[in-house]
C-alpha cells in the first residue's frame, strides 16, 4: 500500500490587518517499486509446461500459444511423434481387423435374434398342431369318422417332420451359440481399441488379433448347413474359442534365458499362487462344469429322441384306426406335446451350451496361467500385479479372497484334502 507521508508545512501569513491568512501543505505519494517478471520464474516455468501438455494433448497443439512466432505455430500444430511407414501400416491392418470384428459382432447378433426366434415359433407351431391332432384323434374315439382320423394322422405326420428337425438342430442351442460369439468378438473388439490406444502396434499384435478372429470363427460358425456344430458329440468337451498354443512352441519359450534387468512385478510367491488357483480351476470348477454338461447332454439326447418317437406313434395309431389304436394316438400325442414344451420351451440345448461355454472359459483361464508362468522372460510376461487383478476380476473375487483361495489350495495338497470351495465366485 502507498504510504502518505506529510511534509514540513510551509504557514505564511500577511501583515496586513483584514486580510485572511494563507496556509500551504505540501505531501508526496510514494509506491511500491514494482518487481521485474521474469519467464526465468521457477513457477512460470511449471505453469508453462502444464499449458503446453494440455495444448499438445493427444499429440497435437490446439490452443493459440501466448507468444509464438510465425515458425513456432506451424511446428506447434505438428504432430509431435512423426510415426514411420510401417507403424502406418501396421495400424492401417489393425483397423481393418477391427472393421471385420464389428461386422462380425453385428451378424451374430442379428443371426442370434433369428434364431431364438425359431426357438419360439417351431415349438407353438409343433404343439399347436400336436394338440389338434390330439383332440380330433379323442373325437373320433366317440364319433368314428374316417375324415377325423385323416386329419389327426396329416397333423401327426407333420408334427413328426417338424420335430426331427428341432431335435437336429437344437434352435434354443444355436441361439445361445450366437450370443456368446457376439459377447467375445465384443471382447476382442474392445482388446483391439485399447492396443490402439495405449500402445504402438507391431505386426505380432496383428498377426495375434487375427488369428484370434479366426479362432472364433471356428469355433461359433454362422452357417447351419456343412458347418453346424455337432449337437449330440459322444463325449461332452469345452468350447475352445481362442488360438491353442502348441507344446513345441511352448518349450521353445520355456528354455529362453531370464532377462536380469527385473522381475516386472512377479514374484516367487506369486507364481507359487497362480499354480495354485490354476489347481483349484482343474479340480473343482471345470469337473463339475464337465460332470452337467454331461448330464445335460444325456437328458438332451433322450428328450430328441422321444418327442419325434411319440408324434410318430400317434400318427400311426391314428392312420390305422379303432377306438384302441385312437386312443393311444391321443395319449402318444399328449406325451409329445408335454416332451416338446419341456425341451424346447426349457432350452435344455441353451443349457448344454452354457455348461460347454463355462467349461471352455475355465480351460482358457488354466492354459492362459500356464502360458504365462512358462515364459521365462519376465520382460515379455505381463506386469505380475496386473496379471494377478485380472485373474481376481475374471473369477468375481478380490485381491485378497483370490490369496485365500491359494492359501487353501496349498494347504489341502500338503494334507491330502480337498478344497471346500469353487475359484469362481460368478458362475
């Protein structure tokens, strides 16, 4: 603040009587001394850089600096990484992957929708035509009439042509096929856009995100005719959606030298817990995954069986005739109505699927564990503390309850137990 400071005052004063006297004051103002601004200020300098990080966000200048020439502006508008020809390229390939990903999510979603749509409208028009035919075939048990016991034989015969072809290809199953392809091209296509995002891409990523695609290609086929996948396999086996390694490669990465430049967050203990949840993972999760599945399957296979059986009886009972041939066309026929409403109105095939699925992703999480722990380059694994929150997240569990889970594992082998819970806390 200004400092007032009053001078010696100079008082004159007239002789002369009448006159009034005259008094002068006399004062000086004084400021501060203003302080030299320098951009050689250590907190100009920080507020600087924070204002060019913001302008040069996502590698380009937006904002109109303060003070820049002619020459500064045309380089701040430059992208500051002048990336090669063959990192264009790269990403140029990556992007087109990731165009046939979306294109690929969008089919198997509207195929999905189709097909769970065969679901419901092949099992009313089976039931509709399976209870008409019944209740004419009851008809004609009180009144005989040749013309009741043609109609109830054609419906019969057609509800027998339909039926085979809901137990062959399982509508409910496919339907549920096309949903989980969807889900995991949404996966990748997500893995596709964080590489991009956060990463330079090389063309091992390519190489790897396209067999990837193929591999779920393989795996949930859209096409039903040549390429539909077995509804009634002997043995019950997991989904396998991802590219398998094979084991020449995978002892060919098992004998490389470890890097000493670190450890990238791994740890002995760690490793030690990985094994341990992947034991938990063969012994429990994917067993009994594998033990419904085959239950499952076996109930499938007989409830295919069955209802087209029933519907074939009823219509030879009512092609043949009498009252004790007609009766038991009503009885065939209502048997085959309740055999189809409890197959496919339940989905039994939707759920050999989810069990064939769940089982398939317990397989991926032990071999992708594995995979890693076997790599003796610790600079080409991933970050272990990350690897280890992945792993909790994919089985619904924390940090910690993921350890217990190890802890138990570990204790229950030096004692010859059995771990009292499952390694998935989701499904």
């Amino acid at each position: 603040m200004a400092a007032l400071q009053a001078s010696s005052p100079l008082i004159s004063s007239s002789s002369s009587s009448g006159c009034s006297s005259k008094r002068k004051i006399m004062a000086s103002i004084q400021l501060p001394k203003p302080s030299k601004f320098s951009l050689a200020d250590p907190r100009f300098a920080v507020t600087k850089k924070l204002v060019e990080e913001f302008r040069t966000r996502n590698g380009y200048a937006f904002a109109e600096p303060l003070q820049m020439d002619i020459a500064q502006k045309d380089r701040a508008l430059e992208p500051r990484l002048s990336p090669s020809s063959s990192s264009i390229e790269t990403t140029k390939k990556l992007y087109a992957i990731l165009e046939a990903v979306e294109d690929r999510v969008e089919m198997h979603d509207n195929i999905g929708e189709q097909r769970d749509n065969w679901n419901e409208l092949l099992l009313n028009s089976v039931n509709m035509m399976t209870l008409t035919a019944t209740t004419t075939a009851a008809m004609a048990v009180a009144a005989p009439a040749p013309s009741l016991r043609a109609c109830s034989a054609l419906l019969f015969t057609a509800a027998t042509g339909m039926s085979l072809v809901m137990s062959k290809i399982q509508p409910s199953q496919l339907a549920e096929e096309q949903r989980n392809a969807s889900r995991l091209f949404k996966q990748l296509r997500s893995e596709i856009k964080s590489m991009l995002i956060l990463q330079s891409p090389t063309e091992s990523d390519v190489k790897e995100m396209m067999e990837k695609m193929l591999a779920l290609d393989r795996a949930y086929p859209l096409p039903l005719l040549g390429a539909m996948l077995e509804k009634f396999p002997m043995k019950f086996e997991p989904a396998a959606w991802w590219p398998r390694v094979s084991n020449k490669h995978r002892q060919s990465r098992g004998t490389k030298t470890v890097v000493k430049t670190g450890r990238n967050g791994w740890s002995k203990d760690l490793e030690v817990e990985m094994r341990a949840i992947v034991q938990v993972l063969k012994s429990k999760d994917k067993q009994d995954y594998l033990r419904l599945g085959n239950l499952a399957l076996k109930l499938n296979k007989m409830l295919a069986v069955s209802a087209p059986l029933l519907t074939g009886i009823a219509a030879t009972g009512s092609a043949f005739g009498g009252s004790t041939a007609t009766t038991v066309a009503a009885i065939a026929g209502t048997m085959a109505a309740i055999t189809n409403s409890f197959e496919h109105g339940g989905q039994v095939g939707m759920v050999v699927e989810m069990y064939r699925n769940c089982a398939g992703f317990f397989d991926l999480m032990e071999e992708t564990i594995e995979a890693t722990l076997e790599e003796r380059d610790y600079s080409k694994r991933e970050n272990g503390e990350m690897f280890e929150m992945k792993v909790a997240m994919k089985l619904g569990r924390s940090l910690s309850e993921l350890r217990d889970l190890a802890r138990k594992s570990m204790t229950s082998c030096i004692d010859g137990s059995e771990v009292d819970e499952f390694g998935s806390k989701l499904f």
